[in-house]
C-alpha cells in the first residue's frame, strides 16, 4: 500500500519529507508537487536524484505560478485531478496527506482515496497558521460554488477553514495547543520540532540551499531577515517608507546586515527595486526561509515580518532570536492571527525606534 503526500509550497515539501521520515521511512511514500511557487521543478528533480529519500516517486503537477487568468489556473487543476484520480485507480492508498482541502486538486486527492477505500486516512498538514487562527476563507458566492462542481466534479465542498472537509480524519500542526476550536472533533497530530531539526543531518538539504543559489559567505553575514510582503497587500510606497527604507537606516545605524527575501508565490518580480542596492544582501526567491532556518548562521539576531507564517516558523525552529511583526504599522489588523502571535511571543511592532537597541 501507498502514502501519498501533496504540497503546494516549499514550506508544504518540507513538512511532508519531515513527515514521511519519521513516520513512514520503510513505507512505500510517493510526492505530488502542484507547481504554484518559483522553481519548485528544482524540488522535483532535486528530491528524484536523492538516493535517501523517503519517497518512491515524485510527481510534478501543474500549479497556479505564473498564471496571468483564474481560468487558466482552472484548467490546470482540473488537469491535476485527471492525473489524481487515475493514480488513485492503479494502486492501494493507506493514507493521504495534504495542507489543502479547499481547491480542487488538494480536495480531489482526499475524496478519490476516502471514496475507493474508506479506511484509507486522511491527514491535513498545516500550512501556516489557517489551522491556529486568522481570518476565514472568503465566503464563495452560489454561482462560484456550482460552477466549481461542474468544472471539478460534483463532489466539490467549499471550504472556510482548511481540514475541515469530511474526508479528513486528522489534522497535523505544529501548535496542537492553539489549533483552533473548528477542528477540535478532528484527532490532532503533532509536528515535533526535534523531528524537523534532523532534517540539518541530511545532506540533500545543504545541497539545495547550493542549488537555490543561496551563498553560504554571505548567510554568516546576515544580522537581520526582512520577509517581505505581497505585492498588492500593502500600498508599495508606504511600505518602502515605514518599513524598508527605516530598517535600512536602522541596521546601518547599528552596523547590521540585513537579507531580504521575497514569497514565493510572488508574480510580480522586484517590484520594490531592491535587486541592485549594495547595502541588502537578497536571498534567492524560490529558497524555502524553513530550509534557511534550519541552517541559519550564528549571526541571525532578529527576524522581521508582517503576516507570513515564516514568522511563526522562526519562533518555533530558532533560539535567541527577537521575532516581530510590523503588519500593524501598516494599518493592518487580523484578531485571530494576532492573538497567535502574542501567545507564539512575536511582538506586534507599533514603531520600529526601539527594535535594535536589544
């Protein structure tokens, strides 16, 4: 019998290798990437040449990254599905893992696996921190549900909270303390941070840190990771003046040295001009900040971002490191996500004055 595991994200492919390691090594585990980041191919190709992975295969699916038009992004996973549906058919699936049970592909690997056999489990891994706390998935109009179903299949649920469609069994997440009341009647499992630390002693890791073109010269320089945000979340002007240009100004000041990095689900390329100034050390964009952390130099002393779960990563993987949010300088307010924070002890910046003086 098989494992299938699903991931959207490197932050997904990680957690999934993680996963499979530790619970399922002599076990026969195949990965599904659905292409919705920058060079997520590298993953695929990466994890294929690894002669220690814990995964059998590795298939490449189409993803939403680069996609100009929701229709297009429609039509790709309805591709998937097809692909989805006919490995299902071929082969026995003792368990499902995936952190998506709203969009057509994720639901479609539960429901197919759930509807041939209904022993086979179904376990949604966290992706961020939906399954802690946060604002809900936007509501779907009528219209949007019921074409939805034609376009996928009648068997199409929507979904407000990830894990909570009646395919899922369990749910697995870093913080089982703060998942959130929706899914208590869901058996939660937890992801140990000692489990994901032991992926530093698997070489194919620092292979692809080499591969995404992360240097390792200049990862012992950096004082300060900025994470920066979407495009289109905040205005780009005020975020370059409250946030980029003042920690610039500020880490001078200091004599520290600041690293960027952009999601990688971004389309929009350098949108904040930063590629060419001397004074910022940008980290590749495809390059999973988990992976980063997991060998991050001695020299890391702060972490700064607004609304990304890479925050919530830092806080859990790193030691002595200041974690902090400036979402709410930007006018931004999530009472949910927020509250996670406060108790994961991210401070929620109002100014960043007195950030460096620690």
């Amino acid at each position: 019998m098989k494992n299938i595991f699903m991931a959207f994200s490197p932050f997904n492919i990680l957690f999934c290798y993680c996963i499979a390691v530790t619970h399922h090594l002599q076990e026969d585990n195949v990965l599904f990437i659905a292409a919705d980041c920058k060079e997520s191919s590298k993953f695929v190709e990466a994890i294929k040449k690894n002669k220690h992975s814990p995964f059998s295969d590795v298939y490449s699916l189409k993803g939403g990254y680069g996609r100009k038009t929701r229709l297009s992004n429609w039509f790709a996973k309805r591709s998937n599905i097809s692909i989805i549906r006919d490995f299902v058919k071929k082969f026995d699936i003792k368990t499902v893992y995936s952190p998506d049970d709203a969009d057509g592909d994720g639901q479609a690997m539960f429901y197919f696996a759930k509807k041939k056999n209904k022993n086979t489990q179904g376990i949604c891994i966290e992706d961020g921190v939906s399954v802690c706390g946060g604002t809900l998935i936007n509501k779907k109009p009528f219209y949007k549900i019921l074409l939805a179903k034609i376009f996928y299949g009648l068997w199409f649920k929507e979904v407000r909270i990830m894990g909570t469609t009646p395919w899922i069994d369990k749910i697995a997440v870093r913080y089982p303390e703060f998942t959130r009341p929706e899914l208590k009647n869901k058996k939660i499992i937890a992801i140990k941070r000692k489990d994901f630390i032991k992926l530093q002693k698997d070489s194919f890791f620092l292979d692809c840190m080499k591969e995404f073109g992360a240097k390792e010269e200049e990862l012992r320089q950096i004082d300060v990771l900025l994470i920066l945000p979407f495009s289109g979340l905040y205005i780009t002007k005020e975020y370059q003046e409250k946030v980029l240009e003042k920690i610039l100004k500020l880490t001078n000041n200091y004599k520290l040295k600041v690293a960027v990095k952009y999601h990688p689900r971004e389309n929009f390329g350098d949108f904040l001009s930063i590629d060419n100034r001397e004074e910022i050390i940008v980290l590749p964009q495809g390059l999973p900040l988990e992976l980063f952390y997991l060998f991050a130099s001695k020299s890391l002393k702060f972490v700064i971002g607004d609304v990304s779960t890479s925050l919530s990563t830092a806080e859990w993987l790193l030691n002595d490191i200041k974690v902090a949010s400036v979402a709410s300088m930007l006018n931004y307010y999530d009472e949910g996500l927020f509250g996670l924070f406060k108790k994961q002890k991210i401070e929620l910046l109002n100014d960043l004055d007195s950030l460096f003086k620690v």
